[in-house]
C-alpha cells in the first residue's frame, strides 16, 4: 500500500468537499447535533475550502492512498 501526503489543490475541492460532508454527518449523529451535516456543501462551506486551498498563508494537505 503506497502512501503519500501533498498540498491539496482546486482539483481536490470536490473529494474535500465529499469526506468533509461525510465527516460533519457523523459529528452531527454522534457529538453535537448542532453542526449542519450540510455545510460543506453550501456556497459558503464550499467557498471556505476553496479559499483555504488558493490561500498562500494555509496549508491544505490531501492525503492518498495506492493513488486515490
């Protein structure tokens, strides 16, 4: 198994966007029913990442596995 951690890019944005809709229903059912599962998904959650990723004073990394 072929690990390998990288500065995400714009390409990135939508798997990004995927796990941390995924990661946010979990923190919904199981932590705190306060957090919107939805809000990766909003022009504003997405905007937010997007505008993380191009921020040349943030780090966004993505990890991969055997290349996904």
């Amino acid at each position: 198994m072929e690990k390998n951690i990288r500065e995400a890019t714009t390409k990135d944005l939508e798997a990004i966007l995927v796990f941390n809709h995924e990661l946010c229903i979990k923190e919904n059912k199981e932590f705190d029913d306060t957090i919107d599962p939805d809000y990766p998904l909003t022009p504003r959650g997405t905007n937010g990442f997007k505008a993380s990723i191009e921020n040349d004073n943030a780090l966004s990394l993505v990890a991969e596995v055997d290349g996904e």
